[in-house]
C-alpha cells in the first residue's frame, strides 16, 4: 500500500468514525444538531483526525480508540472553525466551499452549534472503549489543554485582538493556533497506544513542526490559491490587515 493509498484509507476511518460519533451524540432530530452536523460533516482534509489514527497505528494501538479520539479532536476542531468564521471573528461567507455556518443557521444557532461539540467531543474521549480510565483522562487532558486559554483560544484572542506585526509574535500566534491541535492529535495517537511520556513528547513536538508547516502553506494560498480548491476566499488575510508569513 502506497501513502496515497494509506491516507485514504485513514480518511475513510476518520470518516466513519464521525458518522458514527454524529449518530450517537448529534442526532437529526434537534436543529442545534442539524447546525453542528452540517459544518462537522460539511467535508475538509481531517489531517488532525487522519493523524490520531496514523501515530496509532503506527505505534500498533487501538485502532478502536483512536478513531473516538479522531472523531472527537474534529468536533472541537470544527466548533473553533465555525465559531471564527463569525461576524464578530473573522466575518468568512465561506468555508469548504460552502456557506458558512453562521450564513445557514444564523448567528445564534451558529454559536449554539459550536457551543455544542465543545462538550459532546469531551464525552466522546470520556466514553472511548477498551481504554483504562486513565488514559481516557489523559486523552481529556491533552484535548483540553490544546483547546483552552493557553492553546487555540490563546491563539484567536492574538490573532483577533491584538495587532502581531513582526515574525516573532507571528510564530507564536501559531504555535498556539493551529500547532496545539495538531500537536494534540499526535499526541492523542499515542495515548491511544498506551505510549510512555517520551514517546507523547515526540509526538507533540513532530505534531507542532507539522503545524506550522501546514500555516505556511495556508499564508501561501491564501495569497496564490484559487478559491474553488482553496475552498474559501483568495486574498481575505490581506483585506482584513492580518500580518502573514507572505
């Protein structure tokens, strides 16, 4: 099997995984969850979800567990997204190609929505199967920490706040978004596989070099991109003043 073919067949687990994640915990039957199922199931590489998988196989752990975990890094990925795309954040008509979630549902559903798959993804991790409890507190923990104050949300509050103008501040803005969470998802790839702290460290660290490589390339499209690959707009970083690696 070539890495073409490895990759797709990891992004048919992540796929699979959050279909099954969206039956149990976002059923059709409530609009708040017609809303989250919309954006979570509305397409997108799934390179956090692809990569729990990988480091876990890779490592011989339980595939089981780590497509909860997978499903679960996506959920709160995906609430951040449609969360950003607000008028209040970055004010984006569109994501993936589509309308974003705020321009479907409203802005109040829109929230709700995200608001939703912050505790569903948690309960995931917590639920996962043939895992101790321990390492389900441990996987809750890295989610947690990737996704809080001084991780993506960190990164939001300097990427929406404050003015970063030189390399220095740049850098850090994305260590903190996205490198967290794609840290995490490395790192939760080897929870999964009953991996020893040396072992999550290095995950963390490949997972965080991974980030910024995949921020690069984004600065890069947003400027060279064509918008119906790209998926949302060309040019939006420099409308709106943002200071990228371009």
């Amino acid at each position: 099997m070539d890495y073409q073919e490895q990759y797709q067949n990891y992004l048919a687990q992540a796929m699979a995984a959050l279909e099954k994640a969206c039956g149990r915990f976002l059923p059709e039957g409530s609009e708040v969850c017609r809303a989250a199922r919309y954006s979570l199931m509305g397409g997108g590489k799934r390179i956090r979800a692809v990569l729990v998988l990988s480091v876990c196989d890779m490592l011989g752990g339980s595939m089981q567990a780590a497509q909860q975990f997978a499903a679960a890094v996506e959920m709160l990925h995906c609430y951040s997204l449609i969360h950003d795309d607000l008028p209040c954040m970055d004010d984006d008509d569109l994501r993936r190609g589509k309308p974003t979630n705020h321009k479907v549902y409203g802005e109040t559903l829109a929230i709700l929505a995200g608001d939703a798959m912050q505790p569903e993804a948690f309960r995931l991790i917590a639920q996962a199967e043939g895992l101790s409890a321990e390492s389900r507190i441990a996987a809750v923990e890295v989610l947690a920490k990737a996704a809080g104050a001084d991780g993506m949300v960190g990164g939001q509050v300097l990427d929406t706040v404050y003015d970063v103008t030189d390399a220095e501040g740049l850098t850090f803005l994305n260590r903190l978004k996205p490198c967290a969470m794609i840290s995490a998802a490395a790192e939760l790839g080897c929870v999964a596989a009953g991996m020893d702290a040396e072992k999550r460290r290095q995950a963390r660290e490949f997972g965080a070099g991974l980030g910024l490589a995949f921020q690069l390339r984004d600065d890069i499209l947003d400027v060279t991109g064509a918008q119906e690959v790209f998926g949302k707009p060309i040019g939006s970083d420099k409308e709106e003043g943002k200071v990228t690696f371009v």
